[in-house]
C-alpha cells in the first residue's frame, strides 16, 4: 500500500479526513492479491498434463517433456522427426485474474523438419480450452498464445508478440486482424535466461512482459466464430463468445526450451472501501 505523509499544517479537519479515506480506499485492492505460489515444484510433472497432436491426452509421447536441472524441458531426444507433432503441457486449474511469472531459454538445435516459422519458437498458452475438449489430432489449444521468439539470422525478431490460435483480441480499439500481433519486445539469442510475466486482469485487460518491461497490452478475448476448433466450444456455450478464464499451457513447437521458477498470483476485484 502507498504511504502518505500529512504535513502539520494541513493536518486537520477535511483535508485530514480526505488523505485517510484515500488511504484506507487502496487498502482493499492490495488484500485481493494473493500470495505468489509455484505450480512448478522442481522436480516432476506433478499437476501438469501433456497434449500432443496425434496422441491422447496424457501421453507423453518419446517424453517431450522432461524435468531437468529444475526446468521443464522440451526434449526432442527421443524423436526420429518431429512430423507435425505439436505438443502442450497444459497446467490442472483453469486461471481466471492472476499474474503468471517463469524463466525462459531456448537452445539448440531444434527438429530439422519444423516448420521454417517454427525456428526458435514456443509459447505460453492461457485463456485455454479444457484439454479433454481438444480432438487427437488438434495442433493448438484454443487459447491465447504469448509468443516466445529467440534469435534466427542477424534481423530482428521481438519475443512478447500475441498470437489468437482460435480467438480474437482487441487492441487499441480495434480486433486484431493479424493471427500474430509483433510487440515492442527484443530479441533476445538463444540460451539466454529471460523473464515472463503475463497479467491476465478481472477487467479484461491482458499486459504481457519480458524482462519486466511491458511488451504487449489487449483485452476483450474472445472465441473466434471463424475458426473450425472454436465452433463446437461456441456451439456448447450457446453462442456465447466471451472468455473469462482458461487453462495455461507451455509449448512444444519442434524447438528445444526451458522453462522454470513457474508461480501464480491471483487477483481479485477490489472491493468498496466502507
């Protein structure tokens, strides 16, 4: 909570009155936020659960992801080729306010028959569809992705872009056209430890960091009625388009990358001050 100082001199009657309802007024907002917890603990895939194109749900097919050295790692150790096999490690509790912090670092090489966009290229998924709605052979989660870009070749490459695999978002006014919206991010070279944080808000509003700097900001998430994985979710919500909550998930894109020191923060609504 912030501090106010009184001076003497105007210490008294109304304007005292004023400067301790303003204090008292911020005090619930600060009580909403709950403490930051770690859904990571270091040491197994505990709570976690891994969605892989072409594989049930839970098959953590020629174990893409490994927990090593404290991370989470996505491991193509065991892949001949990596043939379109998208995957997800998607967290057991949808989110709905909250703040998501973890380290990143991508390393190399990745898998040879990626996609060229692929290259040095993962993600964290939020606002995701429940993982036992999505099809065998699903490449995404419905979801939000906030996109995760090391370097590739001497151009620049921001990391920090939003990307709307079956959604919509609005920024600065307007529904984002683009499947990917590139943020105000840098580029950052593989095997470099970088800090994420996303701040999913109750109002909406979505604020995506890199390295504590704000990097992207939108709101209004929506389901995209275009898109063929939303429609069946749209059509089992009666048509009803806006998202409040979903699950997050960490991405295989055919690229090695780690993730650790993954926690949690949920946010509330502050209430009126009495």
């Amino acid at each position: 909570m912030r501090a106010f100082v009184i001076h003497p001199k105007v210490a008294k009657g109304g304007l005292l009155a004023a400067a301790l309802l303003a204090a008292v007024s911020l005090a619930p907002s600060a009580q909403a936020e709950g403490r930051w917890r770690p859904i990571f603990n270091g040491r197994s895939l505990q709570g976690w659960t891994p969605k892989i194109t072409g594989h049930p749900l839970g098959d953590n097919y020629r174990d893409t992801f490994v927990v090593k050295d404290g991370a989470i790692r996505v491991s193509y150790a065991g892949y001949d080729r990596f043939n379109g096999q998208f995957g997800h490690l998607i967290y057991r509790t949808p989110l709905k306010a909250y703040r998501l912090r973890l380290s990143y670092r991508l390393l190399d090489p990745g898998m040879p028959d990626a996609p060229k966009w692929a290259r040095s290229n993962s993600g964290v998924m939020f606002y995701g569809q429940a993982p036992e709605t999505m099809t065998l052979n699903q490449q995404f989660p419905v979801s939000v992705e906030f996109q995760i870009l090391g370097q590739d070749g001497e151009g620049a490459r921001p990391t920090g872009s939003v990307c709307t695999p079956g959604t919509n978002v609005v920024i600065d006014g307007a529904t984002a056209k683009a499947h990917c919206t590139v943020s105000t991010g840098p580029t950052i070279p593989n095997g470099t430890w970088t800090r994420l944080e996303l701040e999913v808000r109750p109002d909406g509003e979505v604020i995506q960091r890199i390295n504590g700097a704000d990097v992207m900001h939108y709101r209004q998430v929506e389901l995209d009625p275009r898109d063929p994985d939303a429609q069946p979710l749209i059509a089992k919500r009666g048509g009803a388009l806006a998202l409040t909550d979903g699950y997050v998930s960490l991405q295989s894109e055919g690229h090695p990358i780690e993730f650790k020191d993954i926690e949690v923060q949920e946010i509330g609504v502050a209430k009126a001050a009495r």
